[in-house]
C-alpha cells in the first residue's frame, strides 16, 4: 500500500501532513484495501477562485478564495468557511478531509468539504466583506446547494455572512433557499443552539473524558485557548459545570486568575470592546500567550488555530486531558510525545462536532420548513456527542490506540462500508 512517510522536521508544520500521517495509521489497523484508500487520501475536488472586491476607497483588490470537496459518499458535502491572512490550499485541504471524517464520527449523512478566503476580516469594513462573501457566492454557484455542498461559518465568519452567501445563491436560482447554508441568523431559518453547538459539544466530550479520568469537574482547573464562537462557549459551559477556568486568550494575549475567570464578564468584556480581550482585567496578563498551553490545569482547550502544540513545546503541556476545540492544534509530531505522557486527547473530529451536528439539525429544519425548540436541539445534539465518545472510547480499548486514532478508525471504517457499498464512483 502506498503510505506517505513522514516529512522531516521543518520549520512551519503543515496540516495536510497531520491529517494524512492519522489518516494512514488508523488505515494501517484496518487493514484498509489500496483502492479504498486511494480514493479516501486526496479531495475529489479543489477550487482556486480569484476575488476582485471594489474597495471603500474605490481601489479593486484582488483575493484568492478556495473551497475543497474532499469527499461526498456520505452525503452533500458539508464545512465552514475561514476568512484568515494564513488560509492556504493544503490548510483547506486539511481542513475538509477532518469534515469528512467528523461527519463519519458522530454518524451525520454528509461528506466533507471546506473553504476559506485570504483576507484578513479586521482590517475590512462591513460592506467589503459583504462585497466579498457575495464575490465568493457567485463564483461557486456551481458547487454549492442544498444537496450538493452546504458551507458554514469557520474561523473569522459568523451568521452575517452566511446570511449573504445564502441571499446571493437564493438570487441566482430565483427562490429562497435557506438550506444551502448553515449557522445563518434565526430569523433566516438558523437553529436555535447552533451557535453555542460547538463549544457545548466541547463540554459534553470534556465531561465524559473527565468521568474516564476520575477527575472531579468540581476540583477541575481548565485553560482554554481562543475565545471566539467556541473557545468562549466552551470556557462558559463548561465554568456552568464546576470547572474552574484559570486562563483564556485571545489574538490579544493571555490572561490568567487562579481563582478562576469570570467567563461571563469576559464575554461581556470582549463584546463591548469590539470582539478583543485587548485590557481585559479580570485575570493577570501572562509575558507570552503560548504559555497558556503549558500551565499546570487539569484541561486544555485549545480553541483558536491549528499547530499549537508542536514537538517544540509538547514536553511542557502538564495538562492530564486536552480537548480539541480547534481543527488540527497538535501537530503529528506531538503525539507520541503525548501518548508517552500518558495524555488523553479527544481528537477535533470528535471534540468539535457539535457545530455540524447542529449544523445538519438546522438544514433539517430548513428542508421540514418546521423550527425545533432549544430543549430538543440541545438533548438531541448531547446525546449523539456522548454516543460519539463513547464509539470512539470503546474503539480505542478494542484497538488498544490513542483515543485520536481510534476516531479515525471510527470515520474511516464508515466512509469505507459506505463507498463499497456505493460503488461506482
Ligand atoms: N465555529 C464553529 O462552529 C467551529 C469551529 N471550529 C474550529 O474552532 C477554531 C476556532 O473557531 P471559531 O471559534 O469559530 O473562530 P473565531 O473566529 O470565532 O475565534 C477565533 C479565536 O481565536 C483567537 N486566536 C487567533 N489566533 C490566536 C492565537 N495565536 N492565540 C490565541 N488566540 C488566537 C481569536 O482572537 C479568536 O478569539 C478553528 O480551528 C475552527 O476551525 C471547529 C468546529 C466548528
Ligand atoms: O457547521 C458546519 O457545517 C461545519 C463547521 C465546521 O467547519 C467544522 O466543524 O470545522
């Protein structure tokens, strides 16, 4: 079978490489036929788009936009969008194969896909960024569709823009179709918990990860890294639950309190001050933000980008239980580091899925024309996460593997079954 070895160490991980050096362990153990993994290992399909965007000062800048359809055997292929100065192809590579495999982890009927734009949102004023997300739309009319690709916010987007990528797509097929897109205001058709669905899905993986631990959530210290969309839902629900959260950071910095950060009058703090912890005074601000990683807590949620814990600080995580929030924060590299600690990982195709299982109960709801209450998304999205876990654990014993691989193991063997079955693609 044609593995890929390992690249040397370089300066800058890359994680398409991460992706793929899971992707080939977890095949490994399942003895996975070569055909059936040349055809999992790379995207069906990739597309480069470029962006003029009439600026607010009359100039035409130009972006590059990409959106990667890595698989669709299980389904419409479903992923977020990332608008980011580091978006690159073999990130959104990356980035769309993790959406085929989280799909297959909690069981939901999508493929995998992602996209993003290289730009960088803070620096643009609304009507940019609206000029720009309708540029996106149109350029990818031809992709995108209720049953074909359903993009959602990622990292830098939020239910504003999926309002307008899912008002220009409804334009060009002259009928209103909110179920092209996920994660879109309520009013829109967008689902009641969709956007704290990540972040709780943190929580309810934590909390099952701390029960197989015997760690009290009570007695627990927590540090989570980034405190957008899932890094604060995650730091609030799970303070909601006894842990007390001793550190949080943002672009801005780190911030710690050993008595435990108010999660509240932080989330109200950053909203008020334009989305940024910048002078935030509820904890002391620590010398260097990637210390966040290292301190002594029980839980480590790194919640903002990929490749945070790296062989170059692995040795100096103390935490007993990381969490996933973001996509892809530890580089390969780490893991056998971490494994030799004695770490356990719930991996990002499980961590995080909460956001696209509500994902897939809002495009539910669109295509039902019918609206669920906050109750039934929420018992309904806990349930499958923690039957996720418990898959997944249970795969990890049988395996004897970390409990990263076993989720690959979990996806894969899906997809496999699925496209044997299929056939003919
Ligand atoms: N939004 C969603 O539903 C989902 C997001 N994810 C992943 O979670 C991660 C975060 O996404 P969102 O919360 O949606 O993004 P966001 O844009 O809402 O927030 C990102 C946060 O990370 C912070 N950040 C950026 N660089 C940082 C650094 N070097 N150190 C510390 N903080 C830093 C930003 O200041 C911000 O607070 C990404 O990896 C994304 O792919 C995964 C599943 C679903
Ligand atoms: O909600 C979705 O459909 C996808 C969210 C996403 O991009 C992710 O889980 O990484």
């Amino acid at each position: 079978m044609a593995y890929i070895e390992p690249a040397p160490i370089k300066d800058k991980e890359n994680p398409f490489e991460s992706m793929m050096s899971r992707f080939d362990t977890a095949a490994q153990h399942l003895g996975l036929d070569e055909s059936v993994y040349n055809v999992l290992k790379a995207p069906v399909k990739q597309v480069i788009v470029n962006l003029p965007v009439t600026m607010d000062d009359g100039t035409i800048k130009v972006f590059e936009g990409y959106r990667v359809i890595h698989s669709s055997i299980l389904g419409p292929s479903k992923g977020g969008i990332r608008y980011d100065m580091q978006v690159n192809l073999d990130e959104v590579k990356a980035l769309a194969a993790w959406m085929t495999w989280k799909c297959a982890v909690v069981d939901i009927p999508y493929g995998g896909a992602k996209g993003g734009i290289r730009c960088n949102p803070r620096q643009m004023s609304t009507g940019e960024i609206e000029r720009l997300t309708r540029a996106y739309t149109k350029q990818l009319l031809e992709i995108f569709g209720p049953d074909r690709d359903i993009p959602a916010p990622d990292m830098g987007t939020g239910p504003q823009e999926m309002a307008w990528l899912m008002d220009e797509f409804s334009r060009s097929v002259g009928q209103t179709t909110n179920a092209v897109v996920t994660g879109k205001p309520l009013v829109l058709g967008g689902s009641l918990g969709r956007t704290e669905a990540t972040g709780r899905g943190v929580m309810v993986s934590a909390l099952a990860a701390m029960e197989k631990l015997k760690i009290n959530p009570y007695q627990a210290t927590c540090a989570v890294q980034g405190f957008g969309n899932v890094g604060s839902f995650a730091a609030l629900l799970l303070e909601e639950r006894g842990v007390k959260i001793v550190s949080i950071s943002d672009l801005s910095g780190a911030y710690y309190n050993e008595n435990g950060i108010d999660i509240n009058a932080a989330i109200q703090y950053r909203n008020n001050n334009r989305g940024s912890l910048e002078g935030f005074g509820g904890g002391e601000r620590l010398g260097n933000a990637d210390e966040l990683l290292e301190l002594d807590v029980d839980v480590l949620v790194p919640a903002a980008l990929e490749d945070v814990i790296t062989i170059r600080n692995v040795e100096n995580v103390k935490a007993k239980l990381i969490v996933e929030g973001a996509n892809g924060p530890t580089s390969f590299r780490a893991d056998n580091v971490i494994n030799d600690k004695g770490i356990m990982v719930v991996p990002d195709i499980l961590a995080n899925a909460g956001g696209v299982t509500v994902s897939y109960f809002e495009w539910v709801q669109n295509r039902l024309g019918y609206k669920w209450t906050a109750e039934r998304v929420n018992r309904r999205s806990d349930r499958i996460m923690k039957d996720a876990f418990d898959r997944v654990y249970k795969t990890s014993l049988e395996f004897k593997v970390p409990m990263r691989i076993a989720a690959y193991i979990v996806a894969i063997d899906k997809v496999a079954k699925t496209y044997k079955f299929r056939g003919g693609f």
